[in-house]
C-alpha cells in the first residue's frame, strides 16, 4: 500500500512497485457487474439494443468467413441463411409500432421452432456496421458458430452469440482492473452503469469497445507508473492496434501514459510505439476493406426528415471551407445533447427509448462522486491532471467529429448520431483526474451502497418495460406534465 501513495514528481520517484490488493468491496462489486451482465444478456429480447440487428448479421457472416461485404445495388451486406435473418425481419422486428410493444415467452418459442419452414438464402443489408473491422465482432461470431455446430435453432445461437460476448467484455474488463496500477475504483464506477452492463450483455461490439479501451489505458498507465516486464509491454504493442481498429478515436486514450522523462525514456518510445502500431493497423485495414463508406439513411434530430448521411470528403472539405462554423457546431451540439448524453452515459434501454425513473439519475452522480471519492492511492501534480483531461476532452471532440464526417446530412449545422455510450471509454480518465491521492473515509461503501441498488433498479426496470408493461420506442426526453411518476417508474409508465 505505501508503495502506491507517493508523489509522481521525478524520475528518482517513478516506480509504482506495488499495485493495490483487490478490497472485499471491490470483489463484490465486480461480481455485481457480471451478474447484471448475464441477467441484461438473458432478458433483454432479440435486437433490443441499439443496431443489435445489424451487429448480428455482420457478425453471422463472420461465420462464413465473410470478412468483406458486398454491395447489390442500393444494399451493402452478405448473402446469410434465411432461418437466421428471419428472427429479426419476422419474429422481432425493430420497426417503430404505433402503439406500445412487449414481449412474450411464446414468441421465442415460436422462433425457435421456426427454422425448418425458412429454408434457402437471402441478402442482408447492414450498411451501418459493413466498414467494422472483423476483431470486434470475432466473440460473437464464435458463439454463434459454436451454436451452428452443435445444432441449436437460429435463436438459440443468437443467445449463445451475446453470451459468448458478453463475457469476452468481462474478461477485458477484468484483465484492465488487474492490470490498472491506480485509481481501480473510477474504472469500478464507469463498469457499473446501467448503460455499461446493459450493453456488454448485447450482441454489440461495444463489449469488446469499452473493454480493450479500458485496457488499453490501464496498459498505458500501468507502463508510465510501474516498472515494465515484458508480458505487459507485448501486450501494450498488441492492444494499441486491437483498439485502432475497434474506433480510432479511442486511440489517444493510450497517451495517458505519455510522461516526459527525456527522450531516452524507453517507456515513451513504447507507448508511442503501440500507437503508432494502432495508426498503421488502422490505415491497413482501410485498404484492404477498399475503404469505402457506406452511405444510409437517418431521421434527422432537427426536422424528422429522413436523410442520407455524406459522403467523408464531402464533408470534409465542408469543414476545410469553414473551420470557424464547425467549431460553433460542435460548441452547439455538445450543449444543445448534453442532456441526452447524460442520461444515455447512466442508463438508457432498448433503442435509447427506454429511461430509468428520474430519482435513479442522482443515485449515479452519487455513484460517480464516490468513484472519485475513493482516491487514486498517488499523488499527482496539476500538470498530469489537465494532460490527462486534455486527452478525455480531445477524445469526445474526436467522437463528434467522426459523428458529423460519417453519420451526418452534408453541410448540416448540427451533429447526428452522437450517443452517451460512446464517451464510456473515456470517463475513466476523467474520474482518475480529479480523483484525490488518499481516499475519503467509507466512500468505498458508499460507493457499493448506491451501484447496488442502481443496478436492481435497471434490472427491474428492464423486465418491466420489455415484458410486463411494454414500452414505446420513441426517443423523447422526460415529459413536464407527470413529474411523480416521472421521478419514481421507468419511461414507458409516465
């Protein structure tokens, strides 16, 4: 423990020695996220995540050693088994109904049983996700070709699919919080989000996202504060590219361990090493893929209009021609959507259209506080605290921009697209950054004492709205007119 509370000012004091044993508390609440983990997997319905749909179908092709998709006029996708694209495009379809929607037992029964009256093969359109790099789909993938082999029904292999996923992002995210050498607690808080849980235990690749960006940075840290061994600086060079292909936006976060120490500091060179390494992974994945962009439609958030998204170079000389306006659209989109992030980042079910009860949103802040609360176990100057929200605050920036260069209506003075998810990987670093040295006295029970019932609060919430009472799917923000009701049930009951 002493070796963790020093002051990170010189190269004589640079060596973490000893990283922090696991708490009893730090246990239980790591077994509190796999276990939500596994209950969101198990009860959330077919495609009820958002793009969970196509996320499947390109995961599905992996299957067939589909790396590349292919296009048929308008549509961009692969040629699939029917009986699997079936479960989506007849027995769960993700269209926006006019009244409310629930779900019942005897429609994944159905399903199950349906394969053998859906023979033969079809296209699947998934211009959404057709770019993705293979790596954050490969968990899924095996797990639906594990349920292939053994025989189970197309729905079956669906489940095992978001199984097998699920727990390859727990397995990240518990080899970030073995491997992080301070501040294990902010990274603790970020797992427990409702949000967090709810999608590692979903079919999307945001499992392997979140997870290998977590990773990512506790390799980064742990390189820059405790002495190298070479298990973890090979597996520093391995992540860097792995993460550069999941979104090359979260690569930046592995400058967190960037300290200056001169130039003959073998730590910098290898972390601007697995950088680089993420740069060049990124680019050749892009050329191999053709580095085409597939265009799709959107609704836009300002008019309702449906909308084709532009064309990268497009819009990027719309940016060129003007820097000054982007810079306003970003300033303006950020405020106009903090809201909504902010509600997305804690806890937002279905296709973002489901909401927690009000009162669940402070439970969280609380959460967060007490995530910071508990200290870093170091001391660390102002500089490395404003680098490291300088490389948090030019990640979201990065993440906007991507937004508005690929999921965005040419010239638009507004960003589409952005979700509170896609900051997850980034809140870590800001919790470590404004973390204290030493912890504040029971903020870690504090902190067990209010994720513990946010997570059964989502829990609840979730099999309510999915399949007792149903819910609707439009994404609205909380209404004006049932603020009781709107402070203590879930959206769908207001």
């Amino acid at each position: 423990m002493r070796n963790e509370r020093q002051r990170f000012s010189g190269p004589s004091r640079a060596d973490m020695l000893l990283a922090t044993p696991w708490s009893g508390l730090e246990r239980l609440l790591f077994a509190a996220i796999c276990t939500a983990t596994l209950f969101f997997a198990l009860v959330t319905p077919p495609f009820q995540a958002p793009d969970e749909n196509q996320h499947y179908m390109k995961a599905l092709s992996l299957t067939e050693d589909k790396l590349l998709t292919e296009q048929r006029g308008a549509a961009i996708g692969a040629e699939l088994p029917r009986a699997a694209l079936a479960i989506h495009a007849e027995d769960f379809p993700t269209d926006v109904p006019p009244r409310p929607r629930q779900f019942h037992a005897e429609q994944l029964a159905r399903s199950a049983a349906a394969d053998a009256v859906r023979p033969g093969r079809a296209f699947a359109d998934f211009p959404n996700v057709a770019s993705y790099a293979p790596s954050l789909y490969a968990p899924g993938a095996a797990g639906l070709a594990v349920g292939g082999v053994v025989g189970l029904p197309a729905l079956g292999s669906f489940y095992l699919g978001r199984l097998v996923n699920a727990l390859a992002g727990l397995a990240l995210l518990l080899a970030a919080l073995r491997l992080l050498p301070l501040g294990r607690n902010a990274l603790l808080a970020t797992a427990l989000l409702p949000t967090f849980v709810y999608q590692t235990g979903s079919l999307s690749p945001d499992a392997v996202i979140n997870g290998l960006g977590f990773l990512g940075l506790a390799l980064a840290l742990r390189t820059a504060f405790m002495r190298p061994a070479p298990l973890s600086s090979a597996a520093l060079l391995v992540t860097g590219p792995l993460l550069a292909l999941c979104k090359g936006v979260y690569l930046p976060l592995m400058a967190a361990g960037v300290r200056w120490r001169g130039l003959r500091d073998a730590r910098l060179w290898l972390i601007l090493g697995a950088m680089t390494l993420g740069v060049v992974a990124f680019i050749g994945w892009m050329h191999y893929s053709g580095g085409s962009q597939a265009l799709y439609h959107i609704q836009s958030r300002k008019t309702g209009e449906t909308m084709m998204t532009a064309p990268l170079r497009d819009q990027l000389a719309v940016i060129l021609a003007d820097p000054v306006s982007f810079i306003r659209i970003l300033a303006t989109s950020v405020i106009e959507r903090a809201p909504v992030y902010a509600l997305q980042i804690v806890g937002r079910f279905g296709w973002n259209a489901i909401l927690l009860p009000l009162l669940a949103y402070p439970l969280a802040l609380l959460m967060l506080g007490a995530g910071i609360a508990c200290g870093s176990g170091a001391r660390f100057g102002i500089g490395q605290r404003l680098w490291w929200l300088a490389i948090a605050a030019g990640v979201a920036l990065l993440i906007e921009t991507a937004m508005y260069l690929t999921g965005t209506p040419l010239g638009a003075d507004y960003i589409q697209g952005t979700q509170g998810r896609y900051f997850l990987p980034v809140l870590p670093l800001v919790l470590l950054a404004l973390s204290p040295a030493r912890g504040v006295a029971g903020a870690q029970r504090l902190l067990a004492c209010a994720a513990i019932p946010l997570l059964l609060i989502a829990a609840a919430c979730v099999l309510d709205s999915f399949w007792i009472h149903g819910f609707v799917t439009a994404d609205g923000m909380p209404p004006h007119d049932s603020i009781t009701r709107a402070l203590l049930l879930p959206s769908p009951r207001w």
